[in-house]
C-alpha cells in the first residue's frame, strides 16, 4: 500500500473535522471535531516520520496528544460551565461578545 | 548711593489697604472709605517726610535706594526689585499722594451714595499704590510692573460703573489703547537688555556710549510709543475722552496726578535715551505739538463739560511731550508744568463733579448757565484753575506754560517758529474754550429746564477743591522763584549742560502770550455772551463737525484698525471651522464608517470565526503554493 494515502486520509479526516466545527452547533460535536483534526495532524506526522525514516514526527505526535490531552480538559470544564449556568450546549447561544 | 526702609511702604501701604478693601467685602462698607483716605494721607505724610530728608542731604547724595529682593537671575542678567527715590521721583510722589489724597476725600462725599463706595475706595488705593510703583522703580523692568498696575487700575475705575455696556467698553477701549503703549514698552525693554544687557535706569545711563545711535533711536521710539499710549497722545489719543465714563474723581486722578502723566515721567526718566537719539526726540516734538493743537482743537466743539475737559489735558500733556523734546531744558519745564498742571486740572475737574453733583449729574454745558450765583465757592475755585490753565499771570500755568514757549521759540530756526507758533495758536485755542466752558456754565441764562435750583456741595467736597485751588494760584510761582524746580531736578536731566541763546527776551515771549491769551478770551466772549439755547446748533460749520468727532479719530481707527480686524478675525474663524476642523471631523468620520462596516465581522458567533480562520489557513496555503510553486 502506498504510504502517501494514510496522507490522503489524514487530510480526509482534517477536513472532516474543519467542516465539522465550522456547521455543527452542539458544542461537544464541535469539540470532537477539533479532537478529529488534531488526530488527523498526527497522523500526518507520523507518516512523515515513516517517509523521512526519523524520529521527530512522533516526537511531535506526542506533544499533540499532551496538548490534546489538556485541551479536553480545559475545553469539557469551560463546556459544563456554560451548559450549568445558560441550559444549553450551543455554540451559537454563547454569543455575549457580540453585544 | 544711600538706603531707606521708608519707600517699600510707600507702595506697600495702599496696596496692602487696596486688598483688604477688596476681600473684607461689605463688613467694611462703613468704615473702608476711612481707611483708604487716611492710607493715602499716611503715604503723603512720607513723600513729605522723605522730601525734607532729601532737602537736608547735599545735592549729589539725594538719591536713595531700597533693594526688595533678586527678582530675576539669570546668566548675565540680573534684575533686583528695587526702588529709587530721586529728586524727579519725590515730585511726582507728592503730587501723586498729595492730590491723590485730596481727591480721597472728595470722593467720600461724591461717592457718599454710591453703594460701592468701598470698591471704588480700593481701587484709588491699587491706582495710587501702581502709580507710585512706576514712578520709584529703579529700572525699566520694575516701572513696566507699575505701568501694568496703573493700565488695570484705570480700566477698573474707568469701568467702574459697568452695568451700563457704554461704560464698560470705554473701560475697554482704554485698556486696549493703553496695550499698544504697552507693547512699545515692552519693545524698548527687550532692546534695551539686547543692547547693553542690563534695564536699569543707571546701568543704562552710564554705558549709553555702548549703544549705536540706531538702536537708542529705536529704543527712544519705542519709548515714545509708550508715552503717547498712557499719555493719551496722538495716535493713542482717541480712550482719553471715553474715559470720562468712570466717576468724577476717577476723572481727576487720572488726568492731574497719575496714568497721563507717567507718558511724561517716562521720556524724561530717559533723558539719557532722548538725549543721543534726535529722530526720536524729533519725534516727541512732532507729536506733542500735534497733540496740543489736536487736543484744543476738539476741546472748542465738546458740550460735554468733562469732555472738554479731557480734550484740554489732551492738549496740555501735549505741551508737557513737547518740552520733552525740546532738550535738557525742557525736562524741568514740563514738570514744571505736569506739576502745576497737576493742580489746576484736578482743582477744575472737581470743579465739574461738584457742578454735576449740584446739577442731577447733568454734564452737557447747554443745560447749565447761571451756576455761578448758586454755586459761588464751585465758581469762585474754577475760575482760579481756569485762570491758571489760560496762562494768566501770577497763576500758575502763566509761568510753566509760558517758560514752554519760550524754550519752543529759542530752539531756533524753522523748527524754533514751527514749535513757537504752535504752542502760542494752542495758547490761544485754550483761552478760547476754557473761557466757552466758563461762561457755559457759571454765566448766562439759566438752561437746565426744572424747578430745582442747584446747591453747593458739602464742605468735604469744597475744601479738597479749595486747596487744589491754592496751588494753582501759587504753585507756579513757587516753582519757578529762583529757578528752584530746575536746580533741584538738574541731577537728573543736566538742564544746565547746555547753554541756550536766547533769541527772544522772555518779556516779549509773555507778552505774545498774553496778546493771543486775550484774543482768544475775546472771541470767546463775543460768541457766547448773551443767551444760549439749551440745545447745541445744528447747522454748524465742517471743522465744528470735525472737532465734535474729535477729528475722526474713532472712524478712523474704526476703518483701518477695527473693521478689517474683525473681518481677519472672522475669515480666520471659517478657516478654521472649515479647513482645520473640516480635516479633523473627516478623520473622525472615516474611521467610524470603517469601524462600522468592520463591526458586521464581529458577529459573535464562535463557528463564523471558525470559518475565517479557515479560510484564511486556506488562503495562506494557496499564496505560500502560489510563491514557491
């Protein structure tokens, strides 16, 4: 199997998740889109470790999951926050800036 | 050069009386006309007491000093705030505090219904306190700070009834008039200290050999500049008649003892000036032998008694300017005459206050006539003055005004009969309407049209009148005995250093003077005797017109100064209203059409964001592949 297609899938599923978090309104659905597009990077890097035969890919693949890992945590907190205190999970109703 | 601790409360005492007037507010309305005058007379008490002193001390050590403190350090140039009482300063002290106070205590009773007697009491206080200010400063820095004082106080008095808007603006005009002064003053500083790095009165005199003649030509003109704006001279003339808005003895103060006569003070404190620059004293003569006839011209043609009035110390501080031209000699001559002038203007203008007092503060001479049987002490201490104005031996004005001529005559040459006849044609203008003002008002049929007949006024105003009286019956005479005014001033203006020929013998000089003296006496008799109509004629010559606009002066300021002065002012207004503020309301504007327009983007919806940073991903994508592809 030729590798560039884990390429091709890699930017499949980024766009998949770009397009995801630009038309869906439920938070939580946004946010597994941003998940998808991080994990889509990955994959991105790890082939390019496998094509460039070194280690820095993955090493980088890491740091985005650590980043991944910490941005649920922060992201779930500020979502159950907003649900807590407005009764919903739409990211179009979290629009006090605007005003 | 010896010290005294007297001058600082010389200035000090009114100035300190003027503020406590001034904050007490009306818990001193009883007693502050009390203060005032008994300030005034304690600073009379000692001019008198420092005069003897000066008399008691030899000639060259008469002069002396107070050193108030280092004003200005800077560099090289170094002004103390300092005081100088020389033999020209204590006359114009005692003729400053002497009349002055004398006019305090008119005022108590002129001023007796005046709800703001008190205001009015500390503003002749500020008046006397800047006048002497200007007259004991050592340089030309501490006289400007009393020039300053004086130019405030006049407005303020001259304004002083200021609710009526007529007032206000004479008060006004006065003050502008007196700014342009100001600014030759201020010019003639600011030359002196670049030519010889210092402002002082005796710096100056002894490096006068450091200067070129341009820059002493310039400084005397500048000077002379000052002097026609205090002074009332032609071209600054035009506030002096407007200025008989403020009360009666505001009138008096300003035209016998202070404001006009600092002009004169000025040019001969700075003798030294005058004496190496000839354009510049050319042009003193010029403008005073022009203000003296200017002045007695449009005193013929004035109804208004305190009007005629100021156009003849219009025209005597004419003859004053003049004599300041003429040369060392002519420095003790015009205050000879300042002095004597001093006394007979004051004791007239009085005169006229009470006239007004007695008359419901009528001032137009066709409603008067007839005053002198019911006023017989007012009449009797005018006629004194009067006769003292015209120059009628033994009074006062006789020996000043005639030593005038006679120096004018022996200047010599074209310029020596130019200046002659001048003064001897103002001579006989000035008999000519001082006898028109008498006869107006204390003779002839009674015009003023009501039942009530007037009274004479209170003693308090009477005895101030009376002493004035006095001195313009002797003070000539004193003054000139022996040539006392100009040995005692010869320190100052060396009005012996030169030795005049001269061309006439003064006997003939006295005589013109009284032959035109009596032509002008006769015409006036043979115009006005008989009876007046109360109203002036209508159907009058052009030069009575002329005099009665004194002479065009206002229309002409009006058309060249005013006019297109508001008009700059109001193009450089629509330049900046539409130019300037045009440019900063399109800026303004711009950026918030631009804001608004922005605003639409910032519609607060999370995934409309999300899109942007897409598509400018995208956009970065495609340029970076468009550049290196």
């Amino acid at each position: 199997m030729a590798i560039a297609n884990y390429l091709y899938l890699s930017a499949i599923l980024f766009t998949i998740g770009a397009i995801g978090v630009v038309v869906r309104r439920n938070s939580i659905v946004v946010f597994m889109c941003i998940e998808l597009m991080l994990n889509a990077a990955n994959l991105a890097f790890v082939t390019f470790a496998r094509i460039n035969s070194n280690l820095e890919g993955q090493v980088v693949a890491f740091f985005t999951m650590v980043v991944a890992a910490c941005e649920v945590v922060v992201g779930l907190a500020i979502i159950v926050t907003i649900y807590r205190s407005r009764r919903s999970a739409s990211v179009d109703d979290a629009s006090l800036l605007k005003r | 050069m010896q010290t005294s601790e007297n001058l600082l409360w010389l200035i000090a005492l009114p100035l300190f009386s003027s503020a406590i007037l001034l904050l007490a507010g009306k818990r001193a309305n009883s007693w502050g006309h009390i203060m005032g005058t008994i300030v005034s007379a304690s600073t009379f008490t000692i001019g008198v007491v420092e005069f003897f002193a000066m008399q008691g001390r030899a000639e060259e050590s008469r002069a002396v000093t107070q050193k108030l403190f280092t004003w200005i350090s800077v560099g090289s140039f170094n002004v103390d705030a300092s005081l100088l009482l020389d033999q020209l300063s204590i006359c114009f002290v005692l003729l400053i505090t002497g009349v002055g106070t004398l006019i305090h205590v008119y005022s108590i009773a002129y001023m007796s219904h005046d709800l703001d007697r008190r205001r009015f009491f500390a503003y002749l206080n500020l008046f006397i306190a800047a006048m002497l200010l200007l007259v004991l400063g050592d340089s030309y820095l501490n006289l400007y700070v009393g020039w300053e004082g004086v130019g405030l106080a006049s407005y303020l008095l001259i304004g002083f009834w200021n609710q009526k808007p007529a007032y206000a603006t004479a008060a006004k005009k006065a003050f502008v008039a007196n700014r342009v002064g100001d600014v030759g003053l201020s010019l003639a500083i600011m030359i002196a200290f670049a030519t010889f790095g210092d402002v002082s009165f005796s710096g100056m005199k002894e490096n006068i050999d450091q200067a070129s003649s341009t820059q002493l030509t310039a400084i005397g003109l500048m000077l002379l500049l000052a002097a026609c704006g205090k002074s009332a001279q032609f071209p600054l003339q035009s506030w002096l008649g407007d200025a008989m808005a403020g009360p009666t003895p505001v009138s008096a103060l300003i035209h016998a003892a202070t404001m006009v006569t600092a002009g004169v003070y000025l040019i001969t404190r700075s003798n030294f000036v005058f004496d190496e620059a000839p354009v510049a004293q050319l042009m003193v003569l010029i403008i005073g032998g022009v203000t003296l006839l200017f002045g007695a011209i449009i005193g013929t043609a004035k109804d208004d008694i305190k009007k005629a009035l100021a156009a003849s110390t219009m025209s005597q501080i004419g003859y004053m300017i003049l004599a300041t031209g003429l040369g060392p000699i002519g420095y003790a001559f015009a205050i000879m005459h300042l002095l004597t002038h001093g006394f007979f203007k004051a004791s007239m203008f009085l005169g006229a206050g009470s006239v007004m007092h007695g008359m419901k503060d009528e001032v137009n001479m066709r409603k008067y006539g007839g005053i002198g049987k019911f006023m017989p002490i007012t009449a009797l201490t005018f006629g004194l003055g009067y006769l003292a104005i015209i120059g009628v031996p033994p009074f006062a004005g006789f020996y000043s005004k005639d030593k005038i001529i006679e120096t004018a005559f022996n200047e010599g040459g074209i310029k020596g009969l130019a200046l002659g006849l001048a003064t001897l044609l103002g001579a006989m203008i000035t008999a000519f309407y001082m006898t028109r003002v008498v006869i107006l008002t204390f003779f002839g049929n009674e015009r003023w049209g009501h039942k009530d007949e007037p009274h004479e006024s209170p003693a308090l105003m009477l005895i101030p009148i009376g002493l004035l009286s006095v001195g313009s019956v002797a003070s000539g005479y004193l003054l000139s005995r022996g040539e006392s005014l100009v040995h005692w001033l010869e320190p100052v203006v060396n009005p012996l250093k030169e030795h005049h020929k001269e061309l006439l013998p003064p006997i003939v000089v006295s005589l013109m003077t009284l032959a035109v003296v009596v032509i002008g006496i006769s015409i006036a008799v043979l115009k006005y005797r008989g009876d007046q109509l109360d109203k002036a004629p209508e159907k009058v010559s052009i030069l009575t017109k002329a005099a009665r606009r004194d002479l065009f002066q206002d229309d002409f300021n009006e058309a060249t100064l005013m006019r297109p002065g508001q008009s700059l002012v109001k193009n450089l207004l629509n330049i900046d209203y539409l130019l300037i503020d045009g440019l900063v309301r399109a800026v303004g504007g711009v950026s918030i059409s631009t804001g608004n327009k922005l605003r639409t983007l910032q519609n607060g919806y999370v995934r409309s964001y999300a899109l942007m940073m897409v598509i400018g991903a995208l956009a970065l994508i495609a340029t970076i592949w468009a550049v290196t592809a």
